[in-house]
C-alpha cells in the first residue's frame, strides 16, 4: 500500500488531510515540522509527501533534498501565499505539484488517484529508454543524434511531473510530438490529449474555443459549448503558436494556470479543470514579450521546464534514418519496395532543410510519387532548396506550363518559409485568411508533425 507523509504546522490541516489520505486507500505519517519530518523519512521513505512550504524551523522545499531516492517520492507542496514565483520555484525544486491553501479536495483527489502509477511509469520510461534507444524510437519520435539523446532525457525526467512545459523550436521540428509523448509518458496517458493551434482560431471565437460558452451568450450560441479546457479535464491540453493568443485571453489562461478554475462565457459560476499545460512557440518567447506578443507573467509561468528542440541539421546521423523510415511507411502503406539509389544520401546530407523533419518527410513523399523503383532524381530536392532560397532573394521562379495550384503552392510555401514559419504573418502578406491559409497547408499535408518526426 502506498504512503503518505504530510507536513503542516497546524494539527487541524494535518488531521483533515490524514483524514482525506487515509479515505483513499493510503497509509499516512504526519509531521508539525522540518524535525519531525526527518524522522519519518528515517522511518520510511513516503511515495508522495504533501509538505506545508512555510514551516516553523524552515522551508518545506528542504525536505526535498533530504529524500534518498527522489524518483521514488512524488512531492506536493503546498502554499498559503500562492503566486508564480512560488509555483515555479517549487516546481524547479523537484515537486511534482503544488496546492493552495485552502486545500481543494477534487484536485488533492486527483493528485493521489494518478500516485499508484508512478512506480509503474517510471519503469515504462526505463523500458523504453533500454530498449527503444537502440532502435532509435522514444515514443513517437526517431532518432540517435546526441542532440536527440539530449531531448530524450529532459522528456524523461519531466514527464511524470505536473510541470508546465514550454517547447521551444523551428517549425517543423516535431514539437506536437514531443507533446504527445509527454503525455503518454505521463501519468495521465489514458486521459485526453488534445492539441489547439492558438494561430488557427479566429480571435473572435477564441475565448469560446478555449473555455466554452452557455446558450445565448452571443449571437449564434444557440447550446452550451465546452471548451478545450472542460474537455481535456484529467488529461493535456497543447497549446501550439502560443505566442499568437490574444493578449487580452493570456490573462484568463494564466489564471487557470495557477487556479485551475475558469468560467465559460456568459455565466459566472466557475468551472474547475485539472489540465496539463504543454506549450510551444516557434518565435524567441523573448523576443515575443518584448514585442509585446506575449505577456512576461504568462511566459514565466509557461516557462517552468523549456525544452528547445533541435533543427534537423544539428541531428547528425539522424536525416538517412529519418527518410528511410519515411520510405518504408509509404512503401508498407502502398504495396511497393521502391529504394534509395545511392547518389540520392549525398544530396540529403548536404541539404540545410530549414523546412526540418516536415520538409524532410514532404521530399520523401515527392520523391516516391515522381521516382522509379530506384529514387535518384534530384528535382524534388531541387525544387526545395528553391523555395528555401525565397528568403534571401525574395522570388519565387515557376516554370512555364506549372498548373495555378502549383503556382499558388510555391508562392504560399515560399512566403511561409519568409515569415519563419509564422502563420499569421504569412496570411497578412498573401492577402487571405488565417482559416484559408490553413485549408491549405492540410491539402499539402503540412498541419501536423508527422509520426516518427522527432
């Protein structure tokens, strides 16, 4: 049976909480304070400790260092004075979560229904660690560049936590990869996953899309909505292109953050959610709250565990592996054994691939539809490192007699790669919407990562 260990100075917190514990199948100690705690701890070793974080003889974030086998024990702090600073510092200390005075019992339920798993997660990640690596798969990614071996571990690591996590990468990189494996390496994988592209909703409908609606709130709510934040309650919710959320919806998003509360438009009755944030920007986050993109209070909270990930020229090793897999995927799926011929590797491996793993995967495809039995044609290749080159020389060549949907794909594609992958800046330049804009690039297959994308 799982235990316990809970630290507060007051004895009617302490006694509620043994209470609430005890109620959902644990054993429990207690403690009043950091002494008292250390004693229990030589007793024996808790697999969850709630610790009070302001304590009569110290700071309940030390107890944290006191634990033998920290990968053993899930640690909850909790707080009286909660703010963002206390939350990410706790976080950043090694807790897997934090709480607020006073305690809500819905979430400390939820919190103890997922510590059973831990034991048996953690070994699910070694097992896919040992015997995955050598292949090269992580979850859904592929690949054994050290950069990636990088990117591997610091998954690892954060994974079982509660932390927020803020992916950091050129588009095309994988990052709703890396999210969808964080979360089934989570300690909610049977839960929702779900993944919300913040540049692809009209700002109008945004509020609604995030936190829902009541019937009659606005013209057009004809029945109550539920939002992304309702709907992937107990599970994730990836939030990519932050950086082109509203400002004025940054405040509400931060306050769920660190409340886990909301309301839904038209009503003020709160609605509580126990979600995951994963976030993701394709910008400098930086560089977007001094632009004014992107509030410093929300890249801060968002900010707690990032993860940058790697461009596909600083995967070395992993392009040739990457587009076999790819090759075989279309193979398997079509019924054919089409092959790499051997003057075809030397033009992969030179090639920068700004467009990364997607522009990598979108050759693949082109050159399996427009090769032979053996793909040694260098024309698709071409043509990407044409449109790569737009940037630079601001022009986009069409040979005579190219259809106007071939047109219109090189003049979208090459401006998207000029924006640096930017959605709605791409849109504003060619004079079309956001939703239009994004027709498009599904019809060119160029929404999601991919699998096995990295």
């Amino acid at each position: 049976m799982a235990h316990v260990l809970i630290v507060d100075d007051d004895a009617n917190t302490r006694a509620a909480m043994t209470a609430l514990v005890e109620a959902e199948g644990f054993t429990t100690a207690a403690a009043r304070d950091l002494r008292e705690a250390h004693i229990q701890l030589t007793r024996q070793q808790p697999d969850v400790m709630l610790v009070d974080l302001h304590l009569p003889d110290g700071d309940g974030m030390d107890l944290i260092e006191a634990i033998d086998n920290r990968a053993a024990t899930e640690i909850i702090l909790i707080t009286g004075n909660a703010s963002v600073d206390t939350a990410i510092a706790a976080l950043r200390a090694g807790a897997a979560d934090y709480l607020v005075k006073p305690v809500n019992v819905a979430r400390l339920r939820a919190i103890l229904s997922r510590v059973p798993k831990a034991s048996e997660l953690k070994s699910q990640i070694g097992a896919l660690r040992s015997e995955l690596r050598r292949a090269g798969y992580f979850g859904l990614m592929l690949g054994k560049s050290p950069a990636m071996g990088r990117l591997y571990d610091q998954i690892s690591r954060v994974a079982p936590t509660e932390a927020t996590v803020l992916l950091i990468g050129e588009s095309g990189t994988g990052k709703e990869l890396a999210a969808q494996t964080l979360h089934e390496m989570s300690r909610r994988p049977r839960q929702p996953f779900m993944a919300v592209n913040c540049g692809a909703i009209s700002p109008n409908l945004i509020e609604s899309e995030m936190f829902g609606h009541e019937r009659g709130s606005f013209t057009g709510a004809d029945r109550q909505h539920r939002g992304y934040f309702e709907r992937a309650s107990g599970g994730t919710l990836f939030l990519d292109e932050i950086t082109e959320m509203p400002v004025e919806l940054q405040v509400k998003l931060l306050r769920v953050l660190e409340t886990g509360r909301f309301m839904r438009i038209g009503t003020d009755r709160e609605v509580e959610t126990d979600v995951r944030v994963i976030a993701a920007t394709n910008r400098d986050p930086e560089a977007a709250v001094a632009a004014g993109s992107l509030r410093a209070d929300l890249y801060h909270r968002l900010n707690v565990f990032p993860i940058v990930m790697p461009p596909l020229r600083e995967r070395d090793g992993d392009i040739l592996l990457l587009a076999q897999r790819f090759l075989d995927e279309l193979n398997q799926r079509h019924g054919a054994d089409k092959r790499f011929g051997p003057d075809l590797a030397p033009q992969l491996l030179a090639h920068h691939w700004p467009g990364n793993v997607r522009e990598l995967r979108n050759f693949v495809q082109r050159a399996w539809i427009m090769g032979d039995d053996i793909l040694d044609s260098a024309g698709p290749l071409a043509l990407g490192a044409a449109a790569a080159a737009v940037p630079d020389v601001g022009v986009v060549r069409i040979e005579m007699g190219a259809s106007l949907a071939d047109a219109e794909k090189l003049l979208i594609l090459a401006t998207l790669a000029k924006c640096g992958g930017v959605r709605k800046h791409t849109a504003e330049l060619l004079g079309i919407s956001l939703k239009t804009l994004y027709n498009r690039l599904d019809e060119y297959g160029l929404q999601g990562g991919g699998a096995h994308g990295g």
